[in-house]
C-alpha cells in the first residue's frame, strides 16, 4: 500500500509535508512486534524518524496506517465514528489512541491534527496543521525528560541534539531557531501545578509555563485542547 492509494480509497490528499516526510525515509519505522524496542529502535536512533523520542507517540507505518484507517470506516467498529468526520491515522499512543489527519476539517489550506480516543466519544484539537504539530511535540520532548526511566542528562540531550539533526527541515526557520536556542540551556528541576494544591517534580529544558507561552506565540490555534463529540451515538 502506498500513499496514493490511501488517499484514492479514501478520497482525501495528505499534507505535503507528510508526503515530503514518506519520501526522506521519516516514516519508516519498521514492522512493530515483541522484539521491535530491542532489535529496531537501535537502529534509528542515530538519525531519529518522525518524533521517535516523543513521550506515548507511536509512528505508524504505511501498512498500519491503512489497516487503522479502514478499521474507522468498519460499520461495525466499536467506536462508530460518524460518516461527517474523516480521520486519517498516522501514529497512536501507548493505550491505542490515534493521532489522525482530521480531513474533513480542512481550514484555508491546514489540515488540523487531532486525537481520536478509543475508550471516549472525543478527538482533540492538538494543532491547525502538521508543521505545527511536529513542532509542540519537540517543545514537549525538550520540556519533560524521561527521569521515570532513567535517561541521564547525557542521554537526553543528545537525543534531543540528533532529532533535530533529522527535524529542523521541517520546520519554520523560527521554529527551528527556537528549538536550537532552547537546546543551548542548562537542564533545570521544576514543578507543574495540578489540581487541589498539587504538584509534579519534572525536569527539562523549559518549564510547562515557558512551552504554553512559546505555543501561543508561535502556534496559535484556537481550537487547541478543545474536543468533539465523533459518534453516530452523539
């Protein structure tokens, strides 16, 4: 299965920018399996495909794009998505939510991505285009080191170093720029605020704070965050 004969079935046309990620080998993350973390993942670290370090971002490939992509149009799939939304897959989370194309919410040319749950009747805005996407997933990244597993400062910042290597292209230039500054920071210990008074210890190059301004300022969508009921049952 290709690309093109995603969109002919589907009747839809991806982003360029996806169709420019396809063609520089961005996307080929391998078959996934048991043994995929152990024997795959070395091999793409050194020159990272899309968001490969991202926290509970799983990279489709073509083939699972288009087996997820027609499971959303099963008349009998328990999420029994409406026939006024198009969502078009390209990557899902740990738990077996998907980040999808949100086709038939194209706007002036940006087709938004959103999150479709499994186990809610929602998708959520995240971005009014990939570009911008691929960008607040990298501040996230840069925002939140993985200390739960144990990835030391080293470790983190070269892999924050190495996907810009293979990122940056993708980007605007101020995009760019900013995350290449951000790179030149010390890591700091900082604390988010949650409900009732709590708070979670994290540890980064920016703090949550700094990553929402950087958003507003750089992306701008106002739909971001906000959701949409996708059932026939709605």
């Amino acid at each position: 299965m290709t690309l093109s004969e995603i969109e002919h079935e589907h009747g839809f046309t991806y982003p360029p920018l996806y169709r420019q990620l396809d063609r520089d080998g961005m996307l080929d993350v391998g078959e996934y399996g048991p043994d995929w973390y152990k024997l795959v993942f070395p091999t793409l670290q050194e020159r990272p495909t899309l968001l490969l370090h991202a926290d509970d971002f799983e990279l489709l490939n073509i083939k699972s794009v288009a087996e997820e992509a027609a499971s959303l149009l099963d008349e009998d799939d328990y999420r029994r998505i409406s026939p006024r939304f198009q969502f078009i897959p390209f990557a899902q989370t740990g738990a077996g939510d998907h980040y999808c194309f949100f086709a038939s919410g194209q706007h002036e040319g940006d087709m938004p991505i959103v999150l479709l749950w499994h186990d809610q009747d929602e998708a959520q805005y995240l971005a009014k285009n990939l570009q911008d996407f691929i960008f607040h997933m990298l501040l996230n990244s840069m925002a939140d080191q993985d200390t739960y597993n144990d990835v030391g400062d080293g470790e983190f910042r070269e892999q924050l170093e190495k996907t810009m290597l293979t990122h940056a292209r993708y980007l605007t230039p101020e995009q760019a720029q900013v995350l290449q500054t951000l790179l030149s920071r010390d890591i700091i210990d900082y604390e988010v605020a949650l409900p009732k008074g709590r708070k979670e210890a994290h540890r980064g190059l920016l703090t949550d704070m700094e990553l929402a301004s950087l958003r507003d300022k750089l992306i701008p969508y106002e739909k971001f965050d906000s959701c949409f009921a996708y059932s026939t049952a709605s």
